[in-house]
C-alpha cells in the first residue's frame, strides 16, 4: 500500500549519570575523588533510502529511541554512549516538527542525513568538580534527558516526469507503454489510486515517470482524489499533459487542458511554469483526428512541444521518449537546482544550545524560566544533594539568573519553573530551594 503521510515520535537516549566515587587503594587512605563521567545518550537521525518506496512502516510503528548513555564508575571510568538510531525514509520525505510548525528535514539525495532529537549529555562524575575552595566534591550531575519530539512526515514523490491528466486520459497505459511498469488500468475514472512510477530507459540514460491520479475541476480543493496526490507534481522537473483526444468523457481536449492548468495554478502557481510537454491520446480512434487538429493551432501558438501518440497500440511512443529525454536533458536535477541547498554529505542540525534565558510569569508568584542551557543545568543536577543544590545555585547567579528574576518581580518562596523541574526562589532571592517532597513542587 502507497503511503505518503505519518506522524512520528523520536526520542533520543538520555545521558548517562555521572559516578560519585573515592580512590580506595592499598597506600593511598586518603584518595581523591574519582567518579567518572556518564556518557552521552544517541542522537535519532533521518536517513533518505532509495531502496524505501513509501512511509508504510510507519502504519505499524509510530514511537522511535535511541539508546541512553551508560553510567560513569570508579576509577575515573567514563559511561559507554549511547549507540545512534537511524530512520529510513523514502528520497523526497519532508519532517515538520508537530508542536512547532518548523521544517526540521527535506531529504532529496540518497544517504542524506537530518538530525532531529540530539541525545542527553552525560552527567559529570565528581572528579570534575574539585577546585581549591572545593577539594572533596560529594555529588555528581545526572545525565541529561533525551530529546522527544512529534514528528509529521509527508512525502513528495521524486520523478523526472509527471503525468498530469483528467481521469480516463490513459495515463497508466502510457506509463505501461513507455517503461516497464505494469500499473493496473480499466476503463473507468480513478483507476489510478496513488502514485505509479515508471522507469523509461534511452540509449545510455534513463528516467523516471510518476503517473499522478487524475485530475478533475476543483481537484485543488480536494474533489476526486484532489490535493492529497497534486503535491507529488511539485517534485517533477517536466510536466506531461495527457489529454484524451476522442473526447470519451465528453470533454474537448482543450477544455482538459484547461481545467488541468487552472488546477495546477490554484494548488501552486509555480506550476504553470515548470517545463512541459504536451501528449494527445488514444489517437487510433476515429474522433481523436478531427479534435486534435482543432487542438494544435492553440498549442502552436503558445509554442508549447506537442505530441500525437496511441498509448494502446504504441503508435508514437518512441518519438516521444525520444523527446522526453532530449528535454530532461537540458533541465537540472532536483539535486543540481539552485533551490536546493542540501547535499547528500551535509549533516542538518538543529539549534540547540542557545544560552540566556527569558522569565516570564504565568500566574501570581509562579515563573516560568526558558532556556535551553538553564533548563539543562536544573534538570542534570541532583536535586536531592544539598551540595549538589549549592552547586546549582552559584551557576545560576553567573547566568544572571536572580538578577532577571527580580526584574519580573519574583521574591523569597516564588515558584519557578525550569521545564519539568520546579524549584523555590530562597532566601534573599539568591538561591534556589526544592519544595516540601525534597524535589520540587
């Protein structure tokens, strides 16, 4: 089964816990500290595979995590880090963050790469906080959490060439009758229920054709099968119009024509100007001459390349392929143009290390802080380590963070909200406390 959308849940491992930890060796009573560090949890990355048609597997599997960090040890022994998970997708899949709104990955090329969760740093073990004033550190970080993020995957299927036709044009027979696909066809509407992909071999090259189901007026609205498969023309470099030139539905060429390039326009207007090609069908029945001479002083006069083909018996269909390939082979690819900026060895990363952070006040006497690099330091510190907490509190005055909070109005005994981690604004309004349970409110 074709599918072309799915909604996603990533998370990437946690960091693992830094090690609290003393040398305890034979002549050494009096060791120092040595816990090592935790390490760092995997990343999750989107990975565009050719050898992935669809999102299909996505159907029965929605939630994707990476593998945490490994705790820190003794002896200054470092966590293992957590191993990376990769996501395959279908060339042509475009990620955008649930919550956000953001475009986070448009993967066009084989093995491109997009990271969308960054895994949890490792927690620093004990060893990493001696200084002169604090020789005999008792308290380690814990390891950051991981990323989770909603994700909504769409794909825009990449062709070279894009059939574009009213229902009954014959468009899966041409695509039948230029390549090796064998899509289903009958001789009624929508017989083409997704897209259908073709490969057409000339000489020494080839190309790939998408048969995209058929267009009828207010398609762009959803009529028919409408915008859930216009989007896939958006990925096409040439554009071929197939018109039924015996008119078996009732309609004039011509007015397919029409109805087709207004249906383009109102889903995207930079349609009406990608490269086309236009083909009149089914050419040995007897009322196709008559119409599609009627057709061609209006495509001579817009100097649009036609092409008169009986997609049943074959009659044509060299010299279009012919064409086809002559074409394609002035246009760039989709990886050659100058809209796309992304190449298969660019690693996409997202922004996640921005330090400050704002303060705002959600209601009477409760603040919300919002930073990335503030909420990582609350949520990697042992809360339950008083010196752990002290700790806390003198990082937080370097940030400024005090400072801020008493521009907002925040006193002795607020509540502030760091993420998941809610703490209490203590004495002076210099420090942080946790609440009455000992981790917060």
């Amino acid at each position: 089964m074709f599918v072309d959308k799915a909604r996603i849940t990533v998370r990437s491992g946690a960091g693992g816990r830094g090690a609290v930890a003393f040398r305890r060796e034979k002549y050494v009573p009096m060791g120092g500290p040595s816990g090592g560090d935790g390490g760092r949890g995997g990343d999750v990355w989107l990975v565009a595979d050719r050898e992935v048609a669809t999102l299909g597997r996505f159907r029965h599997r929605q939630e994707f995590s990476a593998e945490s960090g490994g705790s820190g040890a003794s002896a200054n022994r470092h966590g293992a880090a957590g191993a990376p998970l990769e996501i395959a997708v279908p060339l042509g899949t475009i990620a955008t963050d649930v919550q956000s709104g953001e475009r986070v990955a448009d993967l066009l090329q084989p093995q491109q790469r997009t990271l969308v969760a960054h895994g949890g740093m490792g927690g620093r073990g004990n060893a990493r906080f001696t200084s002169s004033t604090r020789q005999i550190p008792h308290f380690a970080e814990k390891g950051e959490p991981g990323q989770e993020r909603e994700l909504d995957l769409e794909l825009r299927v990449l062709a070279d060439v894009g059939l574009v036709g009213r229902p009954n044009a014959g468009k899966s027979t041409l695509l039948s009758a230029i390549s090796a696909a064998r899509p289903k066809v009958a001789p009624y509407p929508f017989t083409t229920l997704q897209p259908e992909l073709g490969v057409v071999r000339y000489g020494d090259s080839e190309f790939v054709v998408a048969d995209i189901p058929g267009l009828m007026e207010g398609a762009h609205r959803g009529a028919g099968l409408g915008h859930e498969f216009l989007r896939h023309v958006e990925r096409t470099r040439l554009l071929l119009f197939v018109l039924d030139t015996a008119g078996t539905e009732g309609t004039t060429p011509l007015e397919d024509l029409q109805v087709l390039e207004r249906e383009l326009e109102l889903h995207n207007p930079e349609l009406l100007h990608r490269p086309r090609l236009v083909v009149g069908n089914k050419m040995d029945l007897p009322e196709a001459a008559p119409n599609w001479a009627a057709m061609l002083p209006v495509l001579n006069r817009r100097d649009i390349p036609c092409f008169a083909v009986s997609a049943a018996s074959g009659q044509g269909t060299d010299v279009l392929i012919r064409a086809i390939a002559l074409r394609l082979a002035d246009l760039p690819r989709w990886q050659e143009d100058a809209n796309s900026t992304h190449s298969a060895e660019e690693v996409i990363t997202l922004s996640h290390r921005r330090r400050g952070a704002v303060v705002t006040e959600a209601e009477p006497d409760t603040y919300v802080v919002v930073g990335p690099e503030i909420e990582r330091l609350v949520a990697m510190a042992d809360l339950e380590n008083p010196e752990a907490l002290e700790y806390l509190t003198i990082r937080l005055e370097r940030r400024g963070l005090f400072r801020d909070l008493a521009r907002a109005g925040a006193r002795q005994g607020s509540i502030l909200r760091f993420g998941k981690v809610s703490l209490v604004l203590g004495a002076d309004g210099r420090s942080v406390e946790t609440g009455a349970d000992g981790l917060g409110l």
